[in-house]
C-alpha cells in the first residue's frame, strides 16, 4: 500500500518533486491479494553463526525489522533465547560477535563501521551521535553491558578478557561486569604499547599469551606478550613481512607466514632528509605512506602483497590501467627469499622466540603465492589459494619435510570453512556439484575422500562444529524459506531449523521456484540466471517484466534465499515482484563468483570495456522472446554495481528498458572526463544523450562503500538532458539502509514507480525543475 507522501516525508526526510508525465498502457496483471514487502520482511534474518569449543552451545546475530539482537540455542533441545535486550529500530549495528570456549559469555560490536572521516553512521540522527563498541552479555540471560570503545574484540578462552586494537596499539579490557579501576581496564590506555602499528591480536589456547602483529612500514614482526612476565618477545624478527600468527592446540608453539621485505624500489617512506632517512623511491607526496600516527609506522597489518579476495568492495573500480609497466629489477624492485621463492611458513617456540622454517614455496611458483591465512589443525597448517578455476584447502605438516596436500579438489567454489575441535577435519561450504546453491562438505585434514553432508535442494553454509564433533551448526535456507540457523548431524546430513519461526503473515504459498536459465551473450559466453514467473500468470498473457542486477560485482546470486543479508533481500524483492504480476530475472552476469576464475576475471569488464552489460543485453531480449512478457515494458533494478548496470541499461538501451531502480549506482567510472578515455567511455555518463526512461535514484549520503558524489554528479547530467527521475536521500545513512522503516518507505516507491511506468497510475516524476 502506498502511504501519504505527507507522512513519508516525515518518516524519512526524503526529496519528492511531482509533475505530470504520460500514462503507461495497460496494467500488470495482479494477484487480487498479494502480499506486502513487510510480508516477506517479517521472518528475523540470522547472520555471525559462531559455537563453543567446550560445550554444545552456539550463539549468532539476528535483524528482526531492524531490532538487532545476539541469540544463543544449547544442546540438546536447542530452544533459540534472545539474550540482549535491542528492541528500537534505530540503525545501530551488530557485528562480530565470539562467544567463550565455555559457552557462558558473548561479546559483539554495536555501532556500524566509521567512514573516512571516521564518523559512525547515525542514520537515525541521534543528536549525541553513536559510538562503535565492543559489548558483552552472558548467554544464561539479563541485560548486556558495554566494555570499551573499539572492534574486533578477540574474546579470551576462559571468557575473562577481551583484546583488541585500535590505534596502532593492542587493548584489553576485563569481561566481568563492575567498576573498572584504571584506565587500563577502561579501554582509556593501550595494554601494549610498543613501537610500530600493531593488530590482530590472537590468544594462546590457555588465556596466558597474546600474539600480534607489530607492523613497521617496511617490514613485519610476529610478536608474542606473556600476561604473566609482562615480557614481549619477538618471533625471530627480521627484515621481512611477517604475519598470520596462529597457534599450537598445546600453546608451545606458533606459526606464521614470511614474506621478503619491501626493496629499495617500492619503499615509499617520507623520508626527513639528510644521508640516511631520504624518501623512499616509491614515495608521493600526495597519498604518503607509512604516517601511522606518532611513533608508529603505516602499512597494512604486516601484509604487503595484494591478496586474492574471493570477495572485494561492493562499490566501484577505478579507471583502466595504461602504460607498460618497467621490467623488473631483482633484489631492486622485487623480493625473493635466497633460492627465488617468495612465501614461507615458519614455527617458533614462543617461549625462546626461535623460529625455523617448515615449508616455502618454489622459485618462481605460479600457485602457492597469494596465500594470507594458515591455520594450525592437530599436526597439520591449512590455507587456502586459487591456483587454477577454483579456490582450494591444502595442507602441510608443522614438522615439515613434505609437499602440500590437496585437500578440497572438487570443481566449486568455496567461501566458508570450519575445523573441528581435535583439528582432524576440514568442514567447507561450497558450490561443488550443485553450482546454483551451496552444501557441506568434509575431508581429513591429512588428506582424504572429501565427503557431502547436506544434498537437496537447499542452500547451507558457514558451518560451525558443535564441541561434541557429533552435530553442526549452519545457516540455511531454499528456494521459499529464508536463511535460517540449522542444527545438522554430521553422521547423516539430517538438519533440524531451530530458528526463526516463521510468522503466519510470511507468503511462503504465495512464493515461486525460479527457474534457471543460460542465456548466451553477444561474445558467446553463456550465462545463469534465475527467472521468478508469477503463479497467476495464465495462456496469451503478456506481463511486463524486470531484471535484477547484483553488485559486487564479486557476487553469485542462487535458487534460493541468499546467505549476505542485502541479496537475501533482494531474493525477497523479487519474489514479492513476482507475486505482483511480473516477470523478474535476476542474472549472474560476468566478473561474479560461482562460476570459476575465467569468469570472475572476464577480460574487459568494468573500466576497460564494460563488457558484462552484454549480459544484461542478452538478459533483457531473452525476456522480450518469452511468450509470456511483454517486450515493451521492461525495467531494470539493482544496488551498487548493480546499480552502476540499471544506469548503463537505462542511458544506452532506453528502447529496450522502460524504466529503472538505481540504488547506489556507480556512473562514472575513475576521474577522466576525456570522450576518448577507455574508462569515460565505459561508463554510464558517456552515453547520456541516449539517455529518455525515467529512473528512481536511491542513496545515503554516507555511503561508505560508493560516493554520494555519484549521484548527485549524475542528477546535475539529467537535469541537463532533462531526463525524469525521482530521488529519495537518506540522510546519515550507508550503502544500504540501516533502518528497517526506511526499506518499508524504499519499497513502497518501488510499487509505485514501476506500477507507473509499467503500466498504471499517474506518473509522478522528480524533474529537478
């Protein structure tokens, strides 16, 4: 139902300009009943699955219509309790919750992450403004209570302590609740304060040491701090990037990852003058490097080399790359360990600090390279790389001596992983053998058969391992039931949904199984989609139709509910579409992840060439051939990169899309405005005479993932080529609104508009005039 205008100004402070445009033709052909957006909003969404080491006992976070709260389920009845007490929807978040090895106490961070001003979101504008930070509750019941400003806390074994860092400098605060004495205890003062940008604090299995790592711009210690002996120790320090701390089940020993140091030719220090501290040869004054604050060094944590996500930022790139880069200079402008390897692991006696090396890649490898985690499981080091199509799990023994074993051969995609207590299994969750969805496999950390635990048709992942090794936890869902917390037997596969329940208002009758379906770009490349077609739609009709675009674009959307909490929703969007009478295709266009490397890495996507809309193109005839759609009312929606694609779509095909959605889009790509650059050219901007369909833009102005600027550069364009738009504004808002109430306003305008501009209602439009 579309509320007063009046009222929604108040609700959301947005921006509504009304003028007269054309009526569309005929109407959709809509369910006389259907349900609402806030139907298929109602169920909680469960994310941060976490368990016990000691005890059966999990705990994970929930958004209940904005209402963010931790919940905690114990064997054997697993009955879900809310253990904190957040019942306003006010746009504060929750993340990064641990839970002890005894199951008794949880800590977690209230308050969203700082933009680049380091401003935390408010999008509820609280004049006293919101902090982010740490927070802790036990799971037996009462109120939670606050521990320190700051993140990532790294929650002690025994529950007693959390560590954490900010500034540079490694924090710890008492779990317990009461006055703190000093300002130690308070969060005020650092724990440790030695030199460099220190992070990552990981505890020892007994509670007693802290290690981390001790970042120094140049180079990287792994460093050791007894709680007993007050003593620092350095695992044999040297000039190299060390980093990934982990330790032994027994807490004698720990490993780690060794890079070379940064040679003379990527050093890009200030430099103060003088014969020995001149500036480095990589140095620009105008984005200087290695200014960590007073004392303290720069750099990224101890991890020079790029990594190799398996998801990166959700907003967009920046513009193509040219030139030829210079060869390379050995020793001068690259690094190599003597032998020409570049990467090595390393253990050490954490009571000597006397480290060796266990393993090192070979000169000049091409797949063990871009590793940045190992893990210590019983006698062996798991981590993980992408040597070819698809990410695996290797192993190598701590004592050395042998090659990695491959562990996880399969052809999928593998995003989450759990080690059972005893470290003798590897528990993945992964595309393998059902490409569209994700299941849970396990293998032996020693190398083995691995084996499926879950098959069907749902979708399950982030699987924790309950401390009886008899039971898992996962998060769930399929094609008509949203993601939801699973308690599943290892022996058989078997899962039990303990939360949430569903609501009697959820449309679970009313939802469709979509259907895949490849299509073929101009290029030849085949892509997967999902299509959502109503359930009323009946011979010789011809609805209009809708195409969902994701962001990412490092994303991969599934026949199901989605694990991230946006595209979960999305999956709701289109299914309520659905039941509105249209015909909705949501496609998994190039540069995603799901369908192995050559894919993820298509040449020529984003600001060399765009060449992923070819498959929206593709997409949207593939609709105008159904029998079912009508091929002139078709529209397009998306958030983020998805955005980016609503406003490629609506600026060079408005013949083919009618209208458009753009949340959050991206529409110029880098910072050139040349006709002639690649990267002009590939944005949406390039083409803005084409540009004639009305489109509805939606953005907080701080989004911390793509600039506001974005949108308010492209509303200057059509108001210059007097294209019709709408505009709604979050104010103090991020990438996607915090506040459940917002959504419910943002979906009311989604019915709206495309109800206009798909076939009734007077036409509204925000046309800047």
């Amino acid at each position: 139902m579309i509320r007063k205008l009046v009222a929604l100004f108040v609700l959301v402070g947005s921006i509504l300009c009304v003028t007269a445009a054309p009526r569309a033709a005929a109407p959709p052909a809509r369910a006389p009943h259907a349900p609402t957006m806030a139907q298929f909003m109602s169920p909680a969404f469960p994310l941060e699955l976490v368990a016990a080491r000691k005890a059966d006992r999990i705990a994970w976070i929930a958004n209940d219509k904005g209402r963010r709260n931790v919940y905690t389920a114990a064997a054997p009845a697993f009955h879900p309790v809310r253990v904190t007490q957040y019942l306003d929807d006010n746009g504060v978040d929750l993340s990064q919750i641990e839970i002890s090895n005894d199951g008794a106490t949880v800590v977690f961070v209230r308050g969203h992450t700082a933009n680049r001003e380091g401003w935390i979101a408010n999008p509820g504008a609280d004049p006293r403004g919101i902090e982010r930070a740490i927070w802790a509750a036990r799971t037996a019941g009462g109120l939670s209570w606050r521990l320190a400003e700051g993140s990532n806390p790294q929650l002690s074994p025994d529950g007693r302590w959390v560590a954490f860092a900010k500034e540079g400098y490694i924090y710890r605060v008492p779990v317990a609740q009461g006055p703190r004495t000093n300002a130690i205890d308070k969060g005020e003062k650092p724990f440790i304060r030695i030199w460099g940008t220190n992070t990552n604090p990981v505890w020892s299995p007994d509670g007693t040491k802290l290690a981390f790592i001790s970042n120094r711009t140049d180079h990287s210690f792994v460093t050791v701090y007894d709680t007993r002996t007050k003593k620092i120790t350095y695992m044999s320090p040297s000039v190299d990037w060390d980093s990934s701390p982990t330790w032994s089940p027994d807490g004698k020993r720990l490993a780690f990852i060794r890079r070379p140091g940064t040679p003379f030719g990527q050093q890009s220090q200030s430099g103060v003058g003088g014969l020995g501290n001149p500036p480095g040869v990589a140095f620009n004054p105008n984005n200087p490097q290695g200014r960590g604050g007073f004392g303290r060094g720069g750099g990224r944590g101890g991890v020079p080399p790029p990594q190799t996500p398996t998801e990166q930022g959700r907003g967009g790139r920046g513009g193509a790359q040219t030139g030829t880069p210079p060869a390379p200079r050995p020793g001068l402008t690259t690094a190599t360990f003597a032998g020409g390897h570049n990467l090595s692991f390393w253990v050490a006696e954490t009571s000597t600090g006397d480290a060796k090396e266990l393993w090192h890649n070979a000169a000049a490898d091409k797949t063990f390279t871009n590793i940045n985690t190992i893990a210590w499981a019983g006698d062996r080091m798991i981590f993980q790389v992408e040597p070819e199509e698809w990410t695996r799990y290797y192993s190598v023994g701590v004592d050395g001596g042998s090659a990695p074993v491959s562990l996880t051969p399969q052809e999928g995609q593998i995003e989450t992983m759990a080690l059972s207590s005893d470290g003798r299994y590897l528990y993945y969750g992964t595309n393998a053998g059902d490409i569209e969805r994700r299941h849970i496999w396990k293998v032996p950390t020693a190398g083995g058969d691995p084996v499926q635990i879950t098959k069907g048709d749902g979708i399950e992942h982030d699987p924790v391992v309950l401390a009886s090794g008899k039971t898992l936890a996962v998060l769930s869902a399929d094609a008509k039931r949203p993601q939801s917390v699973g308690i599943v037997a290892d022996a058989t596969g078997d899962q039990r949904v303990i939360f949430p329940t569903l609501p009697k208002e959820f449309p679970i009758a009313d939802e469709v199984v979509p259907q895949l379906v490849m299509t073929k770009a101009a290029d030849g490349l085949d892509i997967h989609n999902q299509v959502f077609v109503p359930k009323d739609i009946r011979p010789g009709d011809k609805r209009p139709a809708i195409i969902f675009v994701h962001g990412g674009p490092i994303r991969q959307m599934l026949l199901g509910y989605h694990y991230m909490e946006f595209y979960h929703l999305a999956y709701a969007i289109n299914q309520w579409l659905s039941t509105q009478g249209y015909v909705v295709m949501s496609i998994n266009y190039r540069g995603g992840i799901g369908y192995g490397k050559s894919f993820r890495t298509a040449p020529n996507t984003n600001a060399r060439g765009n060449s992923e809309y070819q498959d929206v193109v593709a997409g949207a005839k593939y609709l105008q051939s159904r029998p079912d759609v009508d091929p002139k009312r078709i529209a397009i929606w998306g958030l983020s990169y998805g955005g980016l694609l609503t406003a490629q779509a609506l600026a060079r095909n408005s013949d083919i899309f009618v209208a458009g959605i753009d949340l959050a889009g991206v529409h110029l790509y880098g910072s050139n405005l040349d006709p002639e650059n690649l990267a002009y050219q590939s944005s949406a901007i390039s083409a803005i005479d084409k540009w004639k369909s009305p489109v509805l833009l939606i953005q907080g102005d701080d989004d911390r993932n793509v600039n506001f600027a974005q949108t308010v550069g492209l509303v200057d364009l059509l108001r210059a080529h007097d294209v019709p738009y709408e505009l709604i504004v979050f104010p103090d808002d991020v990438h996607e609104t915090l506040l459940y109430k917002r959504w419910l306003y943002t979906f009311d305008r989604f019915e709206d508009f495309l109800n206009r501009h798909l076939g009734q209602g007077p036409v509204l439009t925000n046309s800047g005039k």
